[in-house]
C-alpha cells in the first residue's frame, strides 16, 4: 500500500466516524429506571403481554442549526463544552414483551397538564374517574401498538403520575435574571374557583410551579378586579394586597415570590387580573424538542450516544418501528396544531416524525408554548382569558390562505415532504369556546379549503369531554344553570378513527370523508341566527354569545410563531366571524357525526351550558355542554309545552328504543364510525337501560 493510498484510508476512515457521530438534535442517552410488567401481564390478542418502562431521556439540540432557530430564547439557554443546549425529561413506554408480536407502530400520546390522558380516552366502556387505565379493555395494546410519552412543559409540577420536564432557564447575555411583565387572571382555573380564598399561587393553582415576581412591592404591580369578564377593570390598592400567603386573611401575611394575598379574599364571582414583574423563564419552547427529538429516535435509531439500545429497536442493527402516530387532546391537541405549524414534524435530518396525528378538541386554537414566560396550562373561552395568547391566532387553518382581517397569510400544513396526514376532531363546544368554525371559513365568513392530507369531523351536540351516553339521564348540575352531560361518549368514535387512521397511513386506505359544518352547506350560523330555530324547550333559555375574536396585539415582538408579550392586555383589532353549528328540531346539530346516544336519544345534548344564575348568568359555563331530558310521554310533554317528541311517541317502548340503538349503531359501523365491537356494548348499554320500562 502506498503511502497516499494509506492517507486516503485513515481519512475514509476519520470520515466514516465522524460521519458515526450524529450532528442532528437527539437522544443524547436514555435511562430505563423500571422495567414491569404492564396491566399484571395480562394478555392481549395476539400481541400478548406487556411490559411497562419508566426512566429519564436526556437530549440536547444545536442553537446554531436553523430547524431550532424558531425556538423562543435558545440562544440564551446555557450550553455544554460542545455547543450544545441540554435537557431531559421523564417518559414511560408500554410495549409487547416479544416485539416480533406487535404492529411495529407507535403511538405517542401527548400528555395534557402533565397527565397521560390518552389512554383512558382509547378506553371503552369508559372507567370510572381516578381508576387505573392498566384495567380497560386495552384495544390499542390489542391491536400490538408500542406506547410512550414524555413529559414537555417546563412548569408542571413533576410527580409519580404527572410529567413534567427538566428544560433550562434562559438569561441575559451577562447571566443576569431575565425579567419582564406578564399576565394571569384569577380564577385562572376551575378548581380555584368556587370558595372565598385569601390566597394563590401565582400561577393559580399549584399543579405547576410558578413564575417568582422580581419585586415584591406591589406599587410596581398592577392588580384590578371586575364584575365580567367585559368589565371595567378596577384597581386593587396596593396595600390591599401583597406577595405572599395569608390563608386567614393579612394577619397571617407570610411573604413570598411565588404567591399572591388578597387581603379580603377573591370573590369567585368576580375576575382578577395580575400584571406583574416575573424572573427566569423556562425555555418553554424546547418542550416541542422533546416530543420531535424522543419520537424520532424511537423511530429511527437503535442505541443512543452511549451504546444503550432503543427500547423498541428490533436489534442491535435494526429499528422496530416503520409507523408512528402522534395524539393530541384538548390543549395536547393545540400542542398539535402549533408543533405543526413551527415545523417540529420534521427531525434534524429532515425525516418525518409522525407519518399522521389525531388532533382532537381544539378547536382553531393553538398552544403557543415557544413564549417566553409562556403558560401553556392557560387557553381562550368567553368565560375566562378570553383575549390571552393561547387561542386563535393566525394562521388558522390547515390550508395555507390569506387572512382578511389581519392580511397574514400562511397554514398550519405548508412543509409538503414532512407534513403528516392529520384528523382533526372537534366537538360542538369548541365551535361555541374555540373558534372552530374558523377551521372551514376566514375571519369574513367566506369558506376556506380543507388539504386533502386532512380530515375534518364533528362531534354533533357533544360537549368538550363527550355527551350523555346511550340511555343515560344525568341529573348533576355543577356550577352550571342546567344538567351537564359529561359522559365520554366519544370514546368509540375516537377508537374507530384511530383505526381508520391507521389504514390511512399505512395501507393508503381512504377515511370517512369529513363530517364538519360548513357555511356553503347552511349548517354554520351566527348564535342569534341558531336561537332563533332552537325549540322552545320549557325553561331553557339560549346563550346570546359565543367565544369571539379580535386581532391582537401584543407588540411587535409576538407574531404567529410566538415571542415576547410587551403589550398587556393586547390591544384589540379587527374582529373576526366566529359561528356555531344549525341544530334540527331536537336541538341537535345537524351536521357532523352523530353518535349512537345522539342518533338514537333520550333527550337534548348541547355543546354549551350557561353559569348557574347569578353575577356570571350570562356567561357559557366552562367546557361543559347541557342534557334536556325528554317527556316519556306525549301527554306529558304537551302539558309542559315541549315541542320535542316524548320517549314514547319515538320508540313507543323499552324494545323499540333497544332497536333504534342497534339501528344507529349498525349504521355507525357500516361508516367505519364504530367498531363491531363496541357496538355490541352500546347495545347492550341499551338493553339495560332503564329508558321506557
């Protein structure tokens, strides 16, 4: 061998390890802290038993490469002796224990607050609240999916069932505490609501820790206090309240950063809002990292930095995945919407992470998470922080177009190569709470195009958490003025779906075609234009407002991707149309799916509700949606004045509503709306039912 062949050997070889020596963002080292067995090693199917790993995923991204440019404050995030910005997180995977007997195919189950919530909701029958989602049916572990889920937000309050996430604190180019105004509004939440308290933590609750104040006097704070939500703000004097915790009011005053002290407690009828200095802000924004960057390892790598294998590597030199599906829920669902949009389904070596997601319940909002000082447990709804970032915000919709009130033009979906095949699911209560309408027309009302990597559906007449259920009669009012019908009676479309998902994506299936409203179709309308053709149920009074939308402003330093907030509260542009669903003369949505307990019901679900009685009356109650139970009979209802049919003259008896169920079930899964499966259960639900016995 010459001496230059050589030189060019070695240099072959120095390439060949550098090229060894991934430069993307990564996995940097995972750490499997518990290995057990997963629902008592119960089997499932055909996939058997399962197992269950919690541990620690530590990663690291390059502030110089332009993917993470779009990052909020990474270039003020400290970084390692190689250039590199790091942080790690908890997961946990639920996997086969022979994984030649799964599906090959991930599912990664955003977590919502924290809280893994999405396999409850792949749960049916539903379990009850509290209880162990290891003793549901275990459909997706039937089917042979691999499970995970990592925690992301910087600020959840880390414990034995929540995730949180190990992200870093940004700082001045001098290291000095970063400090700037922000904003929270009390109740910021619906658990701190209902009770005379003197005291909060910042934040609202104590699920998630909070930004501490730079100042504690409150003269260079500005606390106010209104009647509405539309109020007038009025100012709380400064020595009416402090910093600090006085369970009893300002004898018991203890100062802190992290708290706040009304001295004559907050009035859960009213709404305060706080604007002050806070410190030290999370790079919240990373959190997008960690689902791109653990998603994608699991997907495409079989051992990290240091030699450990992937957990769900087929072997040393071959991955065990060839799908992977990303589910969102509610906020996890804005999640969804805004990590599209920001570009995070495509890795560092521009691959596709998700090849489809399921996004469901958030209407047209998105999270904004890559904020700084961002607070991503907090959203939009016409009865608290209704003109907060975390709502509509444009872009919109799916398709890139142009919107008429802020001339912005741009689309979730607009990275062809890596954009994944999406289902967007809402429920009726985010047309009246989130803007959903939005999705389908432009802030004038004109209808807007759905990309044909994309599907709509409805919920029909389902609250935000799911309607009333096949033969059910809820009777719990809440806080609410009228019955709520909190039963999750989306879980059977939601399995359907993902199966239907799936065929999509992996086998070129096409879906069910979107079932959504539509302003070309008469089936969208403003509030005052539904009232009018709502019946006349005895007693029940239609809400007058729905969650609208201004273009705001919150300085020049905020856009579409997020940034900082220095205008606050935003200042108020252009509004927007925002409608809600026609109903029929049930008062039942028109469009949309309708479930088998809306299909086949026993009285009126509604995506809305009002505030019970009072300062607040005029306000829709939270995310909850209302049940309007029907007359048994005809007399009855004609004495009442109801013009809706009664049970009897529907079904006539017990047996005739068994086969209006069998009926709208057989229907739902001749549309690949139902698995046989569950429809077996909601008939049976029926059959049991106490419904004209």
């Amino acid at each position: 061998m010459t001496r230059r062949t050589f030189a060019l050997v070695v240099l072959a070889g120095l390439l060949g390890i550098l090229a060894a020596i991934p430069a993307d963002a990564r996995v940097v080292r995972i750490e499997v802290e518990r290995t057990a067995p997963y629902a008592g090693g119960k089997e499932f199917g055909d996939a058997g038993r399962f197992e269950r790993l919690d541990g620690t995923v530590h990663m690291e991204v390059d502030p110089d490469d332009p993917l993470n440019a779009v990052i909020v404050n990474l270039d003020r995030a400290p970084r390692n002796n190689r250039g590199m910005v790091e942080f790690s997180a908890p997961f946990f995977i639920i996997k086969p224990v022979d994984p030649a007997r799964g599906n090959r195919k991930l599912l990664y189950g955003i977590n919502n607050r924290g809280n893994a919530i999405e396999l409850p909701f792949q749960t049916f029958p539903s379990l009850p609240a509290g209880a162990d989602p290891e003793s549901g049916d275990g459909l997706i572990f039937r089917l042979g999916y691999s499970f995970v889920d990592a925690g992301w937000a910087g600020d959840v309050t880390t414990t034995a069932t929540r995730l949180g996430a190990n992200l870093p604190v940004a700082t001045q180019a001098d290291g000095s505490p970063i400090v700037s105004r922000i904003r929270i509004e009390y109740p910021s939440d619906p658990t701190a609501a209902g009770a005379i308290t003197h005291t909060l933590p910042l934040k609202g609750n104590d699920r998630f820790v909070s930004y501490a104040t730079a100042d504690t006097d409150t003269a260079h704070s500005t606390l106010t206090v209104r009647d509405a939500v539309d109020g007038e703000r009025r100012p709380v004097p400064a020595d009416g309240w402090a910093f600090g915790t006085c369970p009893s009011g300002e004898a018991s005053l203890a100062a802190s950063a992290t708290d706040i002290c009304l001295f004559g407690g907050f009035d859960p009828d009213k709404v305060y809002e706080l604007i002050y200095p806070a410190k030290n802000p999370w790079v919240m924004g990373l959190g997008y990292a960690v689902t791109r960057d653990v998603a994608s390892f699991l997907r495409y790598e079989t051992v990290d930095d240091a030699g450990t294998p992937n957990p769900l590597a087929a072997s040393a030199d071959a991955t065990g995945i060839r799908r992977a599906y990303g589910l969102g829920i509610s906020s996890t669902g804005m999640y969804l919407r805004d990590w599209l949009y920001l570009g995070f389904n495509a890795d560092e070596a521009h691959r596709r992470v998700f090849d489809a997601v399921r996004i469901h319940i958030p209407g047209t909002h998105r999270l904004f998470a890559n904020v700084e000082f961002s607070d991503p447990n907090i959203y939009s709804r016409q009865d608290r922080t209704s003109d907060f970032t975390s709502q509509s915000y444009p872009p919109l919709t799916y398709a890139v177009t142009t919107d008429p009130v802020t001339g912005v033009r741009d689309g979730i979906l607009k990275r062809p190569a890596t954009d994944p095949l999406v289902f967007h699911v809402d429920t009726s209560n985010e047309f009246w709470q989130m803007k959903a309408s939005l999705n389908v027309h432009d802030g004038h009302g004109d209808p807007v195009p759905i990309p044909d990597n994309v599907r709509l559906y409805l919920l029909a007449s389902h609250p935000h958490g799911g309607a009333a259920g096949v033969g059910r009669m809820p009777a719990d009012r809440g806080a609410c003025e009228y019955v709520t019908n909190t039963y999750r009676s989306a879980a059977p479309a939601m399995r359907a779906l993902l199966v239907a998902l799936d065929a999509w994506a992996d086998h070129g299936i096409e879906p069910p075609p979107s079932s959504y409203p539509d302003v070309r179709r008469g089936t969208l309308a403003s509030v005052d234009e539904v009232g009018r053709t709502f019946p006349a149920i005895p007693g029940v009074a239609f809400p007058t407002r729905a969650n609208g939308l201004d273009a705001l402003d919150f300085g020049p330093t905020f856009g579409p991707q997020g940034g900082r907030q220095t205008v606050l509260p935003p200042t108020r542009g252009g509004s927007y149309r925002v409608l809600v669903p026609t109903t029929d003369r049930d008062g039942h949505d028109v469009a949309g799916i309708h479930t088998v307990d809306i299909a086949a019901p026993v009285g009126t679900n509604t995506g809305w509700n009002l505030h019970a009685a009072g300062p607040r009356g005029r306000d829709l109650c939270s995310l909850t949606g209302s049940f309007f139970p029907f007359a048994r009979t005809r007399a009855e209802r004609m004495a009442s004045g109801d013009p809706r049919l009664s049970l009897e003259e529907r079904y006539g008896d017990h047996a005739g509503f068994v086969t209006a169920v069998r009926r709208a079930a057989e229907e739902s899964v001749a549309r690949r709306l139902l698995l046989p499966e569950d429809a077996e259960v909601l008939i049976r639900m029926a059959e049991e039912s106490d419904v004209l016995r």
